[in-house]
C-alpha cells in the first residue's frame, strides 16, 4: 500500500502575525516555516502504518516554493521515504491545490492520501475533501483512529455529538485529528540525512475558472472589557444587562 501525506508549510503559529500596512496580506518577511501540526499527525500516522507493515512506502508532498523544501525535509527526517514539492511559488487556492494533488495521487498510485483535519494559519478544512471529491474515493474525517486491513480503513472519527466509527474501502482520503497520535521528534541522524535527498519538483497545471483570493487583511478587534462573576446567578444577570440574553 502506497501512502500519500499532504502538508503544509506554515508561519511558526508561536510568532506573532503582522498585516502590511495595505492590508493586502501577511507580512511573511521574518517568519519561519514550519509543517503544519495537524499534518505531523498524518505523517505520523502514515509512518505507523509503515511500520507495522500495512503500507509499504511514503510520500510527503507539498505545494509551494523552494523555501517549503526546509518542511518537507523534516518530513523526510520524521519517517518519509521521498518528498514531492508542487512549484507554486505565489501560493495557488484551496482548488488548484486540491487539483494538483489529485493529479500526484494518480501519477504516484497511492491507495491511501492522508493529510491534517484543517490548517493552523487559516482554519481552512476543506482540502481533504475537495482531493476526495476530485478523485472520486470515500473519505473519511477528523480521524482519531484509524486501522486498515483486506482493504478496507476502519476509521473513529471525532464529531461534536461523540465519535462515530466508519469503514472506507480503498483508495480513500482521510483527514486526521490531534487525538490520534503524538508525532514523533526527528533524531539528529535523519535530520542530517534528509538534507541529501533530492526532493522531486512538480508543476502545478493551469485551470479554468478565477481563482479565489483573499481581499483584505485585518486584525482581529480585542475586547477589552473584563467582568468576573462569583456565580452562575450574577453571570445571567450581567449578560440580560448587555443584552445577550
């Protein structure tokens, strides 16, 4: 079984963002990137799967320019077997992405694509199930656990109502939940490895249709106000005095 893991390349979510001046986007100019968390998790969980023999290689792949390379070594080093980077270097959107994806997980022949439930910088969740949707298989979201076996992914997905267990047979897409697993530190040899690994570069293929992008950047308003109630009576009456009930 041939694993796909999709990540992404962010800004360290411990620095503090900063908007340009003109709103126009995210001043990137001192971030440092790093692999989305909830991806770590799918990594982890595809390198798990290696090891207990179900899949028999791994493949991170990434979309941007070259200064995401630095991310995916680091997910050669946490287990990967090759690294694949689809050359965007302004950053296509979520469909583009998902598209290009698509066209990696054919030309590579994975059975499994594994990627993080959402992203840390966005929130954005809906890559996953556009990749699905896109190459017609099952998926399954918010993974908590997953298990395959005779091909079939028996999966507990979290939800706001409790977990539900699911089965999707082979080839699916399955988005992971932080519950799943604690991704593993890359020990110093792999890290020292990874940097001589030729990582294989991709192109992202044209397609019809605007792409959507964001407009204006701005930060959030912080509330100020604090009111600390000693119980639940003084906390109903102090949200009837604001209006809220």
């Amino acid at each position: 079984m041939k694993v796909l893991v999709a990540i992404k390349a962010i800004a360290d979510p411990s620095v503090a963002v900063r908007v340009l001046p003109d709103g126009s986007g995210l001043d990137r100019s001192n971030a440092r990137l790093v692999m989305n968390p909830y991806d770590e998790v799918a990594l982890e969980a595809a390198v798990q799967l290696r090891e207990q023999g179900v899949a028999a290689h791994v493949t991170a792949v990434a979309i941007g320019g070259p200064e995401c390379e630095a991310v995916l070594r680091t997910a050669l080093a946490m287990g990967a077997e090759r690294a694949i980077r689809i050359d965007a270097p302004a950053g296509p959107d979520v469909l583009a992405a998902a598209a290009a994806l698509r066209a990696v997980a054919i030309e590579e022949t994975a059975d499994l694509v594994l990627t993080g439930k959402q992203a840390a910088d966005d929130d954005r969740g809906d890559l996953g199930p556009m990749v699905a949707a896109l190459l017609g298989w099952p998926q399954a979201t918010a993974a908590s656990a997953i298990r395959v076996s005779d091909g079939v992914a028996y999966v507990r997905r979290e939800t706001d109502m409790g977990a539900v267990d699911i089965a999707a047979d082979l080839p699916c897409v399955i988005t992971t939940d932080p519950r799943l697993n604690a991704p593993r530190f890359a020990p110093l040899g792999a890290v020292l490895a990874a940097r001589k690994v030729q990582i294989t570069l991709r192109a992202v293929a044209p397609r019809n249709g605007t792409a959507a992008r964001a407009e204006h950047y701005a930060l959030a308003e912080r509330q100020r106000e604090c009111v600390h109630v000693n119980d639940a009576r003084e906390l109903v009456r102090a949200l009837r005095q604001r209006g809220a009930l």
